[in-house]
C-alpha cells in the first residue's frame, strides 16, 4: 500500500515538473541614440534581431507592443513602456559617447503562445 501511494505522489511530482518546462524566456533590445550633441533628447528603436522565427508569437500585439517605443525621444518612457509590458530590465551597455546606449529586457512566455 505505501509502495501505491509513493508511486502515486512520484507520478504527481513528474506532471507538475513536466508543466514547468513550457515557460520560454524571450529576449529583447532596444536603442538610445542622441539626437544631437549632449542633449537628453534621444531617437529611441526597437531591435528586433536577425531570426524571425526566434521572436515570433501567434499573438502579433506582443511586437507591435515593443514598436512603440520607435519614435521616443526619453530613455525614461521607453522603460516604463516596456515595464508596463511585463518586460524585466537585465542590462545596459554603451561602447562610446558616440554610439549608442543599448537597453537589454526578458520577459516569459508560455511556449504555447509562441509560433
């Protein structure tokens, strides 16, 4: 009788590791670059990679979502828009003064909202 009930709790144990391994961690980066000279005015843009099917969702709002930061001139809009989105923040890199500041978030996603 204890071997049945073991038996049964290992079951249980394995279906609810099982559901785990459908959370997929999806990356993005969006850019900062001056307008001009020192000004905190920023063309801010969402880089969406090179692979298109390694950032596809059957859900299209997701990217249209992450378009929106295209245009913005303040790094602050643009990450309270992407925190808004349920994006966490991970980094930030730059390579000089003159380059640009790029931004680097993760979110989850079900592997069933992915195509």
């Amino acid at each position: 009788m204890i071997k049945k009930i073991l038996f049964a709790f290992f079951m249980l144990g394995i279906r609810y590791t099982s559901f785990s391994q459908s959370i997929i961690n999806k990356y993005c980066e969006i850019e900062a670059y001056h307008k001009s000279g020192f000004t905190s005015v920023f063309t801010i843009r969402f880089v969406p990679g090179n692979i298109d099917s390694l950032f596809s969702f059957k859900d299209s709002s997701v990217v249209v979502g992450l378009k929106k930061v295209n245009g913005l001139s303040s790094i602050t809009d643009a990450l309270n828009l992407l925190a808004e989105q349920g994006w966490n923040f991970i980094a930030v890199t730059t390579t000089a003064s003159v380059g640009p500041i790029k931004f680097f978030f993760k979110k989850e996603f079900d592997r069933k909202e992915l195509n």
